[in-house]
C-alpha cells in the first residue's frame, strides 16, 4: 500500500486529480450533481402531493409548538 501511495504522490497534480475522480467513481457514492437531481426531483413529487391533495400540509406555528414542547423540557 505505501508503495502504491508513494507511486500517486509522485504523480503530477493533474494526474493525481484523475485518478482521485476514477478512485471516487469506483465507490458508487452519489456526485453532488447526483444528490441535486435527486433532491429536485424529491421537491417535485412533494409540490405533487400538495397540489393534488395526497399530503396533508401542517402550519409552522404547530411544528414550531411541538419542537419547543419536545426540547423544552
């Protein structure tokens, strides 16, 4: 392993950036542009459900009111 670290830190800047991209890609961990689409297309599904009535909306007030009663003991 330290080889191969020592053989990566030897490598030019550019180089090391691929490579980091490629190592990263190979995790399967979402991409921030990933993460976006996904949250866009959640805010989407939510303003549907408010729209055709399926989500019952709750006011701020009350969410407020239950968050202080739960943390204020």
């Amino acid at each position: 392993m330290t080889k191969v670290m020592n053989e990566a830190m030897s490598l030019p800047a550019d180089a090391r950036i691929c490579l980091v991209e490629k190592l990263l890609s190979s995790l399967n961990i979402p991409t921030s542009t990933e993460i976006d689409h996904l949250w866009a297309e959640e805010a989407e599904r939510r303003v549907q459900g408010i729209d055709n009535g399926t989500v019952k909306l709750i006011p701020g007030e009350e969410v407020f009111r239950k968050i202080r009663t739960k943390y204020n003991r």
